[in-house]
C-alpha cells in the first residue's frame, strides 16, 4: 500500500491517491508519512547483491520499485588530478543523476494508479521523468524553457512525451506546469517538490558509504539549483548516521552558479570573496528560488557546510580539464569540481581532504 503523506510544518496528512496534493494547504513541501529505518549490520559491498541497482536499498524507501532500469550503483573513482573521488551519475540510462528520482517517482505514480504526470525541466530531469513514464506506460507532458538544448528536446519527444515549451524565466517554466496541474492535467512529477524523488536521490549518500565500506568522507560537494541531490544527500547521510551504520557526517558543501545563486545571497553573499560576474554556462542550476531552499540552509548548518557561487572562467577551465581527463561531461556538471578547487584554495578544505564529487549530466547531452 502506498504512503500517505504528510506535512512537516502544520502536521496535517493526506491519503495516498492520484489525486494527492503537490504540497500542503499551508504552502509547505509534503513528506512520506511512513519512512522507513534501517536495522542491522550493513553487508560489506563485496557481499552485497548490487544488480537492482539503487533499489538494493528497497528496505530504505517507502516505494515498491515497479519501474525501473536497474540503475544505480555509478562508479565511484579516484580522480587523482584532483585529488578526490568522483562518482559517475552521467552513467545512468538517461545520461544523468535525475534518473535516481525519476525511477522512485515513476513507481509512486504507478502505486498510486496516476494516468498522466507533469513535470517542469530546464532539461535533464525532463528526459528522466520522459523516459520512466515511457517505460511504465504512462503519458507525460514535459514543461521546458523555450530555448532548451535540442538535444535535451529530443530525448523527451523520443520518449513519447509531450514537450510544452514556455518563454520567459525558469521560474515562468514552473508557473506554468502548476497552473496546468492545479487545473487537473496530471499529476505533479516534480523533482523539486515530490518526496518520491528525494527518496531516489537520497540513495547516492548509500551507495557512497557502500563503496567506502560503510564509512563517509570528510565532505561531499554538489551542484545546487533546487537541491534535489544535495537534499538527497543529506537525508541519506543522516538516516546511515542516525541508525549507526556510518559514524559521522560529511560536509556538505554546495557550487551554484554565478548570477543565480540564491542560497549563497542567503548564507549573506560569498563566504569566499567578491561574487563572480554572472553566467549562463551552467544552465542546469539556474533556479532562482529553490522549493526546498530553507531545507538545503539547515543541511549546509547541520554539516558545517557552506556555499560559493562561480562564474564563466573557473567553470570553462574546470570543464576543459575534466574532458582531458577522460570525464565526458556537461558544463552545469563542471561546477562542482570548480568549486572543489576554490574550496581548497581558500582553506575550506584540507588539501589532503578525503573528498567525493559527483559528476551528474553527460556531455553527449550538449550535442
């Protein structure tokens, strides 16, 4: 039986249907009323059986895997040019790490006998939620920027999925997919708002700790526009410390985008020095007023975090390097490891930090 869900900030709850709120009366993001806990010794990674993919983890989530790709388990490996690990997410089916939300929010939607799904995208969590809809036989309209990438255009339309592209900002993107879901359209797929895809993302901190041999590193840095992966994270992190399967938490520290850099404004400006000139390299990023914004502030003080905003230079020579280094990437997946070299260059982090970076879009995208 599904999860009802259920709000954090006014407690009320809402019964698992089709017809679920996409957040709660009061304005608040919704969560799974029911959220499971792990128990017992974890398996070392050398015993675990890893062919479901990020579902090994099923006792973790609250969804039953009705569709899925077996993805998961991306390559965690040493970078030793930047002398850091990094964890391949633009290995996954739809060449990014939105496919970890994509495969729980589709199988909510199956669970909860959903007909259509909506979702707004600046691209990548579009294919993503495209490509599952497709593989569970359900219609999907894709709400995207006017000038998204053909390439992210075409791996919607191939999907069977109905792209619906708005002009104007990001934001306007987003406006548009609610009005059209508040009307009855569908059902809201979104990777910024639905719990089922913060407890697909959550599965990256699980899989880390799993190839670490049950042990965190000293940080982690991620992209933020909405946060869906540095929420992820964090909750996944925090559940293996809670349960005491990890001891510790890592530092999570985030890299947005310069110009569009909202949780940095509200950390008071950089923390590192005088804010880069804006960009518009990193487009995956741009959101201007993450759903979750107050959540990712919480995570970067409970992990003694931080935020730094980059601009076109640091990124383009982050971006250049990686692809001499055999790391076929897209440029928003450039600004995480540009931030690992600001972060050490200005004493966030030891040089000799034990680091992990996840690389989250592929290249074959900016085709």
């Amino acid at each position: 039986m599904a999860s009802d869900l259920s709000c954090p900030a006014c407690g009320t709850t809402y019964v698992a249907g089709p017809d679920e709120p996409w957040r709660c009366s009061c304005g608040e993001a919704l969560e799974f009323a029911d959220r499971p806990y792990p128990e017992g010794d974890p398996l070392p990674l050398a015993r675990l059986d890893t062919s479901d993919g990020l579902w090994t983890f099923f006792e973790f989530l609250p969804i039953e895997p009705h569709v899925t790709f077996h993805e998961g388990f991306t390559p965690l490996v040493d970078a030793f040019n930047w002398n850091a690990a990094f964890k391949l997410e633009y290995v996954f089916p739809t060449g990014s790490f939105k496919d970890r939300g994509a495969t729980t929010t589709l199988s909510r939607a199956v669970e909860l006998g959903v007909e259509t799904v909506l979702e707004d995208s600046s691209g990548n969590a579009g294919a993503a939620i495209a490509t599952y809809a497709a593989r569970a036989g359900l219609e999907a309209d894709i709400y995207v920027p006017a000038d998204v990438k053909q390439s992210k255009l075409m791996a919607i339309q191939r999907a069977g999925a109905r792209p619906v592209r708005i002009e104007g900002s990001r934001q306007d993107v987003t406006d548009a997919c609610i009005d059209a879901v508040e009307s009855g359209e569908g059902w809201y797929a979104s990777h910024a708002w639905n719990p089922a895809f913060y407890a697909g993302t959550m599965t990256f901190a699980f899989e880390v700790a799993a190839q670490r041999e049950w042990t965190v590193p000293d940080a982690v840095v991620l992209p933020v526009g909405h946060g869906t992966l540095f929420l992820g994270a964090y909750r996944g992190f925090r559940l293996l410390n809670d349960a005491g399967i990890v001891d510790g938490m890592p530092r999570l520290l985030g890299a947005q985008a310069a110009g569009h850099a909202p949780i940095v404004d509200a950390l008071g400006g950089d923390p590192l020095g005088e804010s880069e000139s804006g960009t518009d390299i990193a487009d995956g990023i741009q959101i201007e007023t993450p759903a979750r914004g107050d959540e990712i502030l919480e995570a970067i003080e409970a992990t003694d975090g931080d935020a730094i905003a980059l601009g076109d230079d640091p990124i383009e020579a982050a971006l250049d390097r990686l692809h001499r280094g055999g790391f076929y990437v897209e440029p928003t997946c450039a600004v995480a490891p540009a931030a690992l070299e600001r972060y050490r260059d200005e004493g966030v982090l030891a040089p000799d930090a034990d680091v992990v970076v996840p690389l989250t879009g592929s290249g074959l995208k900016t085709l």
